[in-house]
C-alpha cells in the first residue's frame, strides 16, 4: 500500500468546500512538552485520516472510540463534510506508529457523521461529533472503548492528552503517539486568561507553560481519572504561558452521545 501519513492545517474560511477542515486559526501544531507513550497505553485513541489519493492516507484530527461502531471527535474536524454520505475519511484504530504499520490496525471508513445541533463554528461552542465506522471495531489488548464521565462531573487537578504532535514548538510534529500531562484550569482563570465575556461552562481548560495540545490533536482526547473528561478544540498558539488549551467538556454531552450514537 502506497502509505504516507502527515499531520495536514486546514485553516479556511467559512462555507468552503466539503474536502477543507476548519480549525481556529491560532498557528497550533500539535503536542507540545510530550513523552511517548506506549503500545496499547491508550487503547481508545484513534488516528482520523483522509484518504488524500488512492492508498494514501493523511492523519489531521484525532478520536475516541466509545462503541463497536461509534467514535467521537471534535464538530471541527469535520466541517463542510456530508454529514450522511461522507467521503473519503477514515479512523484507525490500533495506531501507534503513523509511519510504519504493525499489523494491530484497524482502518475504517467512516459512512455518517453527527455532528451537535448548536455547533457553532466562528465561536466553537458545542464542538462535538460522532462518527459511524463501517463495521465493528475489533476489541483486543490494542483496541477498546474509553470510559465516559457521570453527567455534569466536574474535573480537576491533573489530566492527560494524547496525540501525534511536537515534542515542543521548535521540533517536528512525531510519527509516535505522545502524551502530556496538563492541569486542569479554573473557568474563571481561563475566562480571565482569554479576555472572553461569554464563556462556555461546556469548555474545560487545561494546560501549562510548554505542556499543551495543539491544531493536529483536535478531536483526541483529555483524560482525567480514566474518563474522557474533553475533547481538543480550541486555543491560542502552543504551551503559552496565560493561554491554556481550550476542550469540550463531554459531562455536559453524555445524553447527547447516548443518545445519538451508533449501534
């Protein structure tokens, strides 16, 4: 298989065409002030791909399995798609490695995309989606469901996201899945630190000087406790001091999953 796999910035304006990705456009690369992880650490990680040419694959936002045939992700990460017949897009599960495969992955097309009613993508509210796969997921050591919180649980202290990015702004985005820990931040120190007026209490922050996620982990994971406690979506550059990264905070979803997802 003609394989390559890259982290692709899509930052376009509103109302582009299907195959464009929007994210906030804040210049964020992708794991920063990480550690590898390792093989089956994270058994619930998903590389989101699109299939660029025939065989050739390129991974742009990250996922989380929930079902047999469910992941979620970030509302971003899939904007301008059709959202009942989409094209081209892919999960993977079991990857670790995106420049060498090991024979653990599952590559699946995705066929629907559900994405929250009261998205809103200029001010990223409700930045949530569920992807439908093909077929089943098959669960093994390398391979499974994350855990979701109790509704309206609230985080804290220190948590863990995980993604395919940079060591640190000044080094190349890694083949290898990362993960940093991040405390969590307060919604008022986060409100202050961005200078917004209507704060979401359905955004959850986290993050220190150099430890961050950024533009290619949208969709992945935050894990606090062994639960999903968020969703990359938003921030302003990488690991700034005063500039925590930005997440959807899914205990304000967990009727909206179980609701929507896919059996």
């Amino acid at each position: 298989m003609n394989l390559f796999v890259f982290c692709i910035l899509f930052t376009v304006a509103f109302g582009a065409p299907h195959k464009n990705r929007v994210f906030r456009a804040n210049g964020r690369v992708g794991i920063t002030g990480g550690t590898i992880t390792e093989p089956g650490e994270f058994p619930y990680m998903l590389s989101f791909q699109d299939e660029v040419l025939p065989g050739a694959f390129a991974h742009y936002c990250g996922a989380s399995i929930y079902n047999n045939f469910t992941s979620i992700t970030a509302a971003t990460c899939v904007y301008g798609e059709d959202f009942e017949n989409p094209q081209s897009l892919f999960v993977v599960a079991g990857e670790y490695n995106l420049d060498n495969e090991s024979g653990n992955e599952q590559r699946i097309k995705v066929t629907k995309i559900v994405v929250h009613d009261d998205f809103h993508l200029d001010l990223t509210y409700n930045d949530i989606a569920l992807l439908q796969g093909e077929k089943s997921f098959e669960f093994n050591d390398m391979v499974g469901v994350v855990t979701l919180p109790s509704p309206y649980q609230q985080s804290s202290g220190n948590c863990t996201t995980i993604g395919w990015g940079d060591f640190d702004i000044k080094t190349p985005s890694s083949p290898i899945l990362l993960k940093v820990d991040v405390p969590i931040v307060s919604d008022e120190e986060c409100k202050n630190d961005y200078r917004i007026h209507n704060f979401q209490d359905s955004w959850l922050c986290a993050g220190s000087e150099g430890k961050d996620s950024c533009e290619c982990d949208n969709g992945g994971p935050l894990i606090c406790e062994n639960y999903l406690a968020g969703i990359v979506s938003w921030g302003y550059y990488c690991g700034l001091s005063g500039y925590p990264g930005v997440y959807t905070e899914v205990s304000y979803y967990i009727d909206w999953i179980k609701s929507n997802a896919f059996y």
